[in-house]
C-alpha cells in the first residue's frame, strides 16, 4: 500500500465533500437562481460544476486503486498531471482576472492532491 497516493485520495475526497455541500450551496445555488442569465450559459455552467463533481469523486477512486495496486502507478501519473493542470488553472485564473486566492481556495486544495500523489508515484 501507497500511504502517499492513499493521502491523496482522501484529499480528492474531501476535496469532493467541500465542492458538493459547502460549494454547491456557495456557487450553485446562486447559479441556478439567477434570473439574468440565459438558459443555455446557465445549465452548461450547472452541467460543468458537475463535470467537477465527478472528476473529484474519480480522482479519489483511481487514486486509492493505485495505492493498493502498484500496476495502477501509470493512473496515478495522470491524476498528478489532472491535478496540477487544475492547480495552475486555477492560479492563472486568479492573476489574470485579479480575484482573491482566499475566496477561490480551489488551487490549494489541488496543490495538496498535487503533493501527495507527487509523493506517492515517487516512492
């Protein structure tokens, strides 16, 4: 077993559980209720906050499948590579359009999914 790849996952985790009930409700919600925004921009931004959800859910499954099986290694590559991608992202993001890296948290939490996998495939 792969303790680093295993802490990995459950910061995809619990990574998961904030964007689900802390972030639904936070960003979501007032998605969703908003009476400006037509139709089609809006579900398509629903349908992608989703998309999320399901990529932090799969994360933590295929990192806690490389933890226990070594052959599972090359998955743990690209959950580092999805990781970080979503990290810099998000950094880029912040800078460019001048938001505060305290109310958009998200590349923090996959800079911590970033170092432990990057610990995991290194050991």
């Amino acid at each position: 077993m792969n303790v680093f790849l295993l802490a990995a996952s459950a910061a995809s985790f619990i990574t998961f559980a904030l964007h689900t009930w802390l972030g639904g409700p936070e960003v979501a919600g007032p998605l969703l209720r908003s009476g400006d925004m037509r139709n089609v921009a809006k579900y398509t931004n629903y349908y992608c906050w989703h998309l999320v959800t399901i990529m932090l859910f799969a994360m933590g499954c295929a990192l806690v499948w490389a933890a226990y099986n070594p052959d599972g290694i090359e998955l743990a590559w690209f959950m580092l590579f999805l990781a970080l991608s979503f990290m810099v992202w998000n950094l880029w993001l912040l800078v460019w359009k001048k938001q505060s890296f305290i109310k958009m948290p998200q590349w923090f939490l996959f800079l911590v999914i970033s170092v432990f996998t990057g610990l995991g495939v290194a050991s």
